[in-house]
C-alpha cells in the first residue's frame, strides 16, 4: 500500500468545494482543510504508484479550481 500526503493550492473562493469534491473519495483516508501556503491536505492510499497517478490524472488535473499539487510519498510510518 503506497501512503501519500498531497498539498493543494485552490483558487481563491473554491476551497470549500473543491474539499467537498475529494472527501468523500475511497482513496482519500483524510481530509481538512488548512490555513496557510496549501488550502486543503489530502492523505491518500492506494494500492501501486499507479494507482496513484490515476488519481493524479484522473481526479486531481480534472478538478478546475485546483491551481497547484504537490505530493509527497511517505517511505516510513510509526504509529
């Protein structure tokens, strides 16, 4: 299971529906909604890498309000 944090930037005024848009997606474990450089965070978790880029291209890059991602993989989890 591939774990990923993705960081948003939305379009001003967009942020709660671009939010609206992604929580409720299987893949997104977690999400809120942050003050700061980034508007939403996103934890995701799929299967494989590709899987991932699925999401990437066929969620994300779909969704016109978002102006910018960025995604980081995690290589290790303590919990």
């Amino acid at each position: 299971m591939i774990e990923a944090f993705v960081l948003i930037v939305v379009k001003p005024g967009n942020e709660e529906k671009v939010y609206e848009k992604l929580k409720n997606d299987p893949r997104v474990k977690e999400a809120y909604r942050v003050y700061g450089e980034y508007d939403i965070i996103l934890r995701v978790e799929v299967p494989t890498i590709d899987d991932l880029d699925k999401f990437h291209d066929e969620t994300l890059r779909k969704i016109k309000e978002i102006e910018m991602t960025e995604t980081l993989i995690a290589s290790t989890y303590r919990g």
